[in-house]
C-alpha cells in the first residue's frame, strides 16, 4: 500500500498554486456559492461546502465573507448563475492537462483557456481527449511539521480503506482515497488522530510524461498561465519533473 514520491509533482504544483494568495480568495468563493447552490448552506449535511469551509478558513478568509458567499450560493439570483465546466489538452512534450473552471460566461473562459494553450505551444482538445488519463481521488495530506508516525498512519488508513499512502522525502504524507470514500476516510482518520493539514479532490495522472528542463520549463509556464485566469480553479498534469530540475526552475 505504502508509495513514494511518485506523485511529487502534485506537491510542488500545489505549492506554488497556494503562493497566489490573491486567486486562492476568488476560487474558494466560487467553490463555496457552487457547493451551497448544489446542497444546501447547512455545512452538516453539505460535505463539500464543509470541506469548502475549511479551506477558506485555512486561507484566512473572514467569516463575513465566507457568510456572503454561503448566503450567495443559497440564494435564487439568477445573475449569479456559476456553473462548473472542465477543459482537455495536451502541452509541450505532450502532456496531458486537465482544466477546471467556474464560470458565469463559458464563451469568456473557453477563448482564455484556448488562447493559454496555444500561446504556450500547447492544445485545447475535445471532450474525453485526456480525460481517461486521469482518475478522480480524495487526497489527504500530512505536512512534514505534523510529524505524524507513518506506521500508525499507514495502519489507520488502511483501516478507513484508502487506497494508498505516499511517503515523501521531506517527510510529509499524501493519503489517496477513491472519490466516493474522501469523506468517510477523512472523517475515519480525523477520529483516529489524525488531522490533515489539507484535504480536496484531485485529478490523479495514471500515466506520466517524463520532462526535461527544457520541456518542465514550457509545460510550468503553461500551466502558470491557466492557473492565473480568474475563472481557472484546478489545474492538473501528468508531467513527472524531477526534484533536481524543479529546483533549478526555481
């Protein structure tokens, strides 16, 4: 069950997601009027807007704006229509990108994306292009100043049936569950003691493409720029860039 830093990658993107402290306001906004929309504003019963919450907390959100953004989404104005909508292609090296988005203008958002992929010497593609290259997970994620046993770990997860544990070099943990269990084994592992430091859904590669620096740098730079669209909320790859060349991108 035990893995290992196969899925790095997932880590260095994500970090420097996060670093955009601007977007990570906007797109938990949109995440928390989508999921009050779709289940309801009552967080007890409306997982996603639960895990919503904890997000914007963790981000420091205040929690006027986290209630407006609730009260939004649970609201019938019709001009506040959002709805999800998700992009496929490939980038340099042929890569396979997944895109997802919330918008109130999909025409908007699809000539962004589209002008993101071409300008970076990429490919928007149709519907079911790449999409069969990635598998939708829960990931849980252990920071490395948890310091948290990886045997009582790997023990509590296999318990709550996860599907996998990753042990990272720096000595943080990713736990992967399949879509349909994320909230019975985050629950499960949270009363075992066990408090993530974060916890989404992802879009995991089941293949990789293996990059070199040349290749890393124009694949990194594409994917910067659809992150930084405003209507962009997740962007995943199955590029595979080594430690060594990650660091030396910067």
């Amino acid at each position: 069950m035990a893995g290992h830093s196969k899925w790095a990658n997932i880590k260095h993107r994500k970090e420097r997601q996060d670093a955009k402290r601007g977007k990570i306001f906007t797109k938990w906004i949109r995440e928390l009027t989508v999921a009050a929309k779709q289940g309801g504003p009552d967080a007890a019963s409306n997982p996603r807007l639960r895990l919503a919450l904890d997000k914007a907390l963790g981000a420091n959100m205040s929690r006027d704006i986290i209630d407006r953004a609730v009260a939004r989404g649970a609201g019938t104005n019709e001009s506040d229509n959002v709805e999800e909508l998700s992009y496929e292609g490939y980038g340099p090296g042929g890569v396979a990108i997944m895109v997802e988005a919330m918008t109130d203008n999909r025409n908007r958002t699809a000539a962004a994306v589209r002008h993101a992929f071409t300008k970076c010497g990429g490919n928007l593609g149709t519907d079911g292009s790449v999409a069969y290259l990635f598998e939708r997970k829960g990931q849980i994620s252990f920071a490395a100043e948890l310091n948290v046993n990886e045997d009582a770990l790997m023990e509590a997860a296999m318990e709550a049936d996860a599907d996998d544990v990753v042990a990272h070099d720096d000595g943080s943990f990713d736990v992967f569950t399949s879509f349909n269990s994320f909230y019975a084994v985050r629950n499960a592992l949270e009363e075992a003691g066990f408090k993530a430091s974060d916890a989404e859904i992802v879009m995991q590669p089941t293949t990789s493409a293996e990059l070199d620096q040349e290749g890393a740098e124009k694949v990194l730079k594409l994917i910067d720029m659809l992150e930084d669209l405003d209507d962009v909320q997740n962007v995943y790859s199955n590029a595979q860039i080594s430690d060594e060349i990650m660091e030396a991108l910067g």
